[in-house]
C-alpha cells in the first residue's frame, strides 16, 4: 500500500484543516460539514471524526491557527517606523491580507451558531486568550499616540472608546464582506480598499495626527506593502496583495468661524 492511500486512510490534522480551510473557502459555512471535508480529502468520514467532535470544532481550530497567523503578522506591524497612526494602519492592513482565505473561520468562530456547539473548552478558552491578547497589543497602539499628543480624545471619550470604534468597523466590514451581498454588483468595487479608507476618514474625524490632509498616507500604504507585508509573505499565508490600494486624500478642515467676529449669535 502506497504512502499517499494510507495518508488518505489516517489523514493527520495537518491536512484536515488544510482542506476544512479550502472547502470554507468556496463552499461557505452552508456547505461545509465534515463530509464535505472527507469528500476533499478522499477519505471517510470517522477518520475526519478521529480527530475533530464536528465541524464547529473544525472551525475553532482554524481560527485559533489563524489568530497566531494574525500575531505574526501583527509584530511585523508594531516594528514598522512611523507614527502611531501608521502602524495602526499597518495592522488593519493585516486583516485586509488575510482576508478572505485565512480571517472567514475567525470571524465564523465568534459566532453564536459555533459559540453555542459543543466544542471543547479547551480551545474555545485558547481562541479566547489569543483575540484577547491581539486586542491589547493593538490597543496599546492607540494608547501610544495619546501619550505622545498625536490623539486627543474628544471629551467623554477616552482611548479604550476610541480604539472601539475604529475595531468594531473593521470588524463589521469584514463581517460584512463575508457574507451573501454581492457586494461588487451593488457597485462596491474595492471593499478592502474602503475599509482601509474608512479607517482613515475616521481617524481623522478623532483628530488624530497627522491628518491626511497633512500627511502622505498612500506612501505609508506603500511602505506597508513594501516593509511589512511585502509579496513573498502575502503568498507564504495566501493572501491578498495591497499594494494597489489607493486611499483618497481627505480635505483640510475649514476654520472655525468665531460668532463674536462676525456679529452672530449662540443659538
């Protein structure tokens, strides 16, 4: 019996998630299922079942691969030479490579249909720990840029709110991305682009320096493209290149007209 039908008979785990990530991949989560994953493999079904309880635990186990993918490239991020601003922006360049092949099981694992499955403690406290601690260090980014005066947090707010707010709509975009709106036939082309552009336009609506008015942030785009996220590491975790990118240049905001100077009154 030949080595590759007897990997077909045993498949180790290694090649389980390869094909579970595959099949997620162009099926989605309608047609994934732990026969669908055998089908792939040419193997059956109890020696997929072996190894993984169901395919919510098929699932975890692709995000947790993909969250310590994600740190990886994160540290990549946090070394990148610039202001706080900019290396915020080269870790929401992270999600944007990663998706769609490696980010869908994550975003699929903080779901209730997988959170509510039986699927062992174990990994789900794993997941837990590891979205926590990438969570903290992307924080601390924006924590940064407080102490050193490049964000002043409009008042009731403070960094903790305003890192919120830009994760949460990234997250929501790609959330948004992952699901059945065709998104391009509605006219939106470049939905990576406009993540990365959205994130801009509100940090600049925070304050945060420098604006793009001020700054180059295609050029910081580029230099993530080229330092942080070149191509040989793009196809190394079958991602998506982002060198095309191009961010529109918000306008400089207009001063703000004194009411006293011109006769006006408080209304």
């Amino acid at each position: 019996m030949s080595i590759r039908v007897r990997r077909r008979q045993k498949p180790r785990q290694r090649e389980i998630l390869d094909a579970a990530r595959e099949v997620l991949l162009n099926e989605g989560y309608g047609g994934f299922s732990m026969e669908a994953i055998a089908e792939a493999m040419a193997c059956s079904r109890p020696a997929i079942y072996k190894h993984y309880s169901c395919k919510e635990e098929v699932v975890l186990a692709l995000a947790i691969e993909t969250e310590r993918l994600q740190q990886k490239l994160r540290e990549r991020a946090l070394l990148f030479k610039g202001r706080p601003r900019e290396r915020l922006m080269a870790v929401g360049a992270v999600s944007v490579v990663l998706y769609p092949r490696q980010l869908i099981a994550k975003l699929l694992a903080t779901s209730p249909a997988v959170r509510r499955a039986k699927t062992s403690k174990e990994r789900q406290d794993e997941l837990r720990v590891l979205m926590t601690r990438g969570v903290c260090t992307d924080m601390a980014i924006v924590r940064d840029a407080v102490a050193c005066g490049d964000l002043a947090p409009p008042e009731g707010m403070d960094y903790h709110a305003v890192f919120f707010g830009l994760w949460s709509a990234q997250w929501g975009a790609l959330s948004f991305m992952s699901s059945d709106i065709p998104l391009r036939q509605l006219g939106f082309e470049d939905p990576e682009a406009a993540i990365l552009g959205s994130l801009v336009a509100m940090m600049d609506g925070f304050g945060w320096q420098p604006l793009s008015a001020e700054w180059d942030y295609n050029e910081t785009m580029r230099r993530i493209a080229s330092e942080v996220l070149p191509p040989e590491v793009v196809a190394e975790v079958g991602g998506r290149e982002i060198g095309h990118i191009v961010l529109a240049r918000m306008p400089a905001a207009p001063p703000r007209l004194d009411l006293a100077e011109v006769g006006g009154r408080v209304v």
